[in-house]
C-alpha cells in the first residue's frame, strides 16, 4: 500500500518524533538521574516544604519576594513557589523539587520552535532549531535537576514569545508579554539588570518601526509595573538601606541586613578595574570553552551547546549582518538579547555558566541558524547531521553512565537530602534538624518547626555542628554523610541511627 505523506504532514511527523526523543531523554532515570541534591537545591525545597504547610519560608516570612537563605539575601522565588505547588499536589519529594525544571525546559523546547517558525516562516528551519535545541548539553542538564537561577532564561524566552507575537499578531499578547516579563524579574536577582534595559530598547526600536503606539506602551509599562513591583521595591529598600520590611496583605518585601549577592555584581567591587578586566577574561573563557570547572553546569568535553557550535554562531551572526533583508522584529529581539547577555556577563564577578546563562537561547538561535546556512551545501548538511548526532549519542550515553556519579561525588551535591528529611520529619518527629551540606563545605543548616508552626533556618560552622552532635537532645536529628562521619571520627553506634544510602540520620 503506497502511502501518500504532505510536507505538512512530515513535518508534524518530525516535530512529535523530535520532542517524543527531547522527552525521552530527559526523563531517562529522572528524577533521580542525578541522584543527590545540590545545596542551593536543598534550600529551595525547605523554602517550597514550609511554604507549603504554612504558607512562610524558613524564616517564617509570609510569601516573600525574594528569599533568604544561608542566612542571608540570596535565592529568588519563581522556583520556590513552582515546588511548593507541586508539593501541595504529589507530596514533598524529589519529584515535586525536580518538576519545575523538566516541566519548564520542556515548554521551553516547543516555545522555541514556534518563536522561530514565525520569525522566519518557515516550519522546517523550525524543526532545525527544535532539534538542536533538544540535544543541547546545557539545556539537557538544567533540566534534570532544579535550581532558582535556571528559570530565568525559560521565562525570559516565554515573554520574548509573547512579545514578539504582540507585535505582530494578536495584540492582546503584548499585554500578556509584561504579564512574563514582570515574572521573570522573580526568577533570577541579575533580571532587574537585563529586562528593564531589554523593555527600553525594545520600545524605542518597535516606536520608531511604528509596531506599537504610545498608549500601547503606556498600558504595557502599566502591567510590566503592576505585577514587578514588589520585587523592584524590595531591590530600592535594600539599596538605599531602608531598615523596614513592606508588607502587601500576605506577601512580604524584605530589608536584608546581610545581603551578600551584592558583592557578585562589579558596581560592588572595590576595584572597579581590576574586576571589569578579570570579567571579560573570565566571561571570554566561559564562552568558548563552555566550561566552568563545575560539572553540573556543563561538562568538559562537550560544553553547553557542543564545542563545534560556537563556529556557526559566529557563522550565524556574519550572515545576519551581511543580509539585511533577512533581519526582522524576531531577530532584533535575539540580537538585543545577545549583546545585553554579554554585557551582563561583564557586570558579574566571576561569571560561570549558570550565572550568564541568559546568554544560551541567544546563543543557540544564532547557531542553529549557522547550521542552517552551511547545511545548504547538500554534502555539508549530512555531515553536520552525523557530526550532531554522533555528539548527542555520546554525551546522552557520558550523561547516564559515569557522569552522573561524578555529579553525585562533588563536592557541592549532598546525598538523599529529601529522603532523609522525610524520614526525620514525619517518621521520627524530630523538631530540631541539623543537616550537614557537604565534606568540604564549612557550614551547616538548622530545620527548626516552631511551637507556633512556622520554620527557621541558621548556618553554623563545622566544629559547632560537632560539639553539637556530641551534645545533641531528643528533639533533635542529625543529617550526615557517611564520609563526613569518618572525618571527624564518630562512632555512629554510639547512638541511635538510621541509614539512607550513604547518609546516616542520627537521633
């Protein structure tokens, strides 16, 4: 039977098959692929896990704007709210921590495509895109594990989307677009520096294109200011010292006494100088060697978006310069993006791959269009097919078999983090938790369930937590990995414990 296929209908074929292996591969071993927790990790879900119960964070702060943790100023919210949704829904868990991120990535994926289906017109081009997206190393790895920064540039693509379809489609959009634009302010603390400035621009260029009016920039500053200020007004009080915490009916914008993170930004530096020089060589290497000396960002031998890719980019962009009939609102967008990601990158002090990652999707989009503009070349288009795939099967095969326990023995990942909270919580009723981080991590966190049902968190130094351990009461359990254990020479038999995978919950 001879079987009649429309390119329509190839290339809704190729689009469920691409996202079907962008799936797979993602929830390969998920969500315990990774199967330890990252610090930063941890305190999200405690956030997300008091939140849930008693709608505070650890401090017992009423949905706060931005979060404080490690005993200061330094997690942002989307995540924590995003977790503690889920917790309320399956139960406080892995799953409920890693969702989020598997969930946004996913959207991500098929955001993408259909952004870049409309700038060019083109569903095939799209499918290029979609897949090259799908097998990105930095994009797979964001995905099977969960922390707050990550969700910025998700959000931020989300509320290109709509943006640019405002602009040229359903005008309610743009309206939508401030909606998401407002939100990703609440994803990452660098946003107050990339989307008001991208907004600005933005609206400059699309006013002189005669793309939107007055009024309609009016409204959208109105949304854009409606939805983002409590996070703009916790950034203005803190920056001019203002020692009072706002409260808006139940949400909370905080004063933070100890804000360190401002110390990341080279506004803080006490030498300017010597920082903006130190930046650029740190953000140049980062850039082209994909690679921060942190594997959980990105691994060495195939960086974030394959090492090969940074010559299409550079491809991408020379064809985009040298063609201006080519040059649309979607490509501006994509090119402001860029250049604000780069500059951000300058800002921060130290940059690594998660702190610039903004810059990816930019990164990727002018790649992928690399790609497309060499694969012309009929002989070119199945090599750079082969070489891709060749590079996907290997990193996907690097991913689930060694360097997943390369992750899981770093030293910033702490082993059943969740379970051992669970078990502490709700089998044991323990009200006073210690839990030790990590081997090479000086510090340790408190879990305390207050008389009055809210939650506290502290960090204490490493012979605290040991003069502590030797003292420790009935209300109280101790997290420890079993090598920490063995460092400071505690005889576990001593007292009563239980076992989880390597950590020892000693009670």
């Amino acid at each position: 039977m001879q079987i009649n296929l429309t390119e329509n209908k190839i290339n809704k074929i190729l689009f469920i098959l691409i996202l079907a292996i962008a799936i797979g591969v993602r929830v390969i071993s998920w969500p315990t692929a990774i199967s330890q927790i990252n610090v930063d990790e941890a305190m999200t879900a405690i956030n997300a896990k008091t939140m849930a119960e008693n709608g505070v964070d650890i401090y017992g702060t009423s949905f706060p704007v931005y979060l404080e943790a490690w005993g200061f100023a330094g997690q942002s919210v989307m995540l924590m709210y995003l977790i503690t949704i889920f917790t309320k829904i399956f139960g406080f868990s892995i799953l409920s921590v890693r969702l989020p991120m598997l969930m946004i990535s996913i959207i991500s994926i098929i955001v993408f495509y259909d952004l870049v289906k409309r700038i060019f017109n083109n569903k095939k081009l799209a499918l290029w895109a979609m897949a090259f997206v799908s097998i990105c190393p930095w994009h797979l790895l964001q995905s099977i594990w969960s922390i707050d920064c990550n969700m910025f540039p998700h959000f931020m693509l989300i509320s290109v989307y709509f943006l640019y379809r405002g602009i040229t489609d359903k005008k309610w959009m743009l309206y939508l677009s401030m909606f998401f634009f407002a939100l990703t302010m609440y994803t990452y603390g660098v946003s107050v520096y990339i989307v008001p400035l991208f907004l600005l621009i933005c609206a400059i260029y699309l006013l002189v294109k005669k793309a939107v009016t007055i009024k309609q920039i009016i409204i959208c500053i109105i949304i854009y200011l409606l939805f983002s200020s409590p996070i703009l007004a916790m950034y203005v009080i803190n920056a001019l010292k203002i020692e009072t915490n706002i409260s808006i009916g139940p949400i909370t914008i905080q004063y933070f006494s100890g804000n360190s993170r401002t110390g990341d930004m080279i506004f803080f530096s006490k030498d300017v100088g010597e920082s903006f020089l130190n930046n650029i060589s740190c953000l140049l290497k980062t850039f082209f060697t994909q690679y921060d000396g942190l594997e959980w960002n990105g691994t060495k031998t195939f960086g974030t978006v394959y090492h090969i890719s940074i010559i299409f980019f550079f491809i991408g962009i020379f064809y985009f310069i040298r063609h201006k009939e080519k040059r649309n609102i979607g490509t501006f967008f994509f090119g402001v993006w860029l250049i604000l990601s780069f500059l951000l990158g300058i800002v921060i002090n130290n940059v690594n791959i998660n702190r610039m990652n903004i810059i990816w999707f930019p990164i990727l989009f002018f790649s992928f269009y690399g790609i497309y503009v060499v694969s012309k070349v009929q002989f070119l288009k199945y090599n750079i097919i082969a070489i891709y795939s060749t590079l996907f099967i290997c990193f996907v095969t690097y991913l689930y078999s060694s360097y997943t326990n390369i992750i899981d023995n770093s030293w910033c990942f702490s082993a059943k983090y969740i379970d051992a909270m669970h078990y502490s919580t709700q089998v044991l009723q323990k009200n006073n938790i210690c839990y030790c981080n990590s081997n090479n991590i000086d510090v340790y966190t408190i879990y305390q369930d207050d008389l009055d049902g809210t939650s506290s968190i502290r960090v204490h130094n490493k012979s605290e937590f040991i003069n502590k351990l030797y003292n420790k009461n009935e209300n109280e359990a101790f997290i420890i990995i079993d090598s920490f254990l063995k460092g400071i020479n505690i005889d576990v038999s001593n007292y009563k414990y239980y076992r989880i995978g390597n950590v020892y919950i000693i009670y």
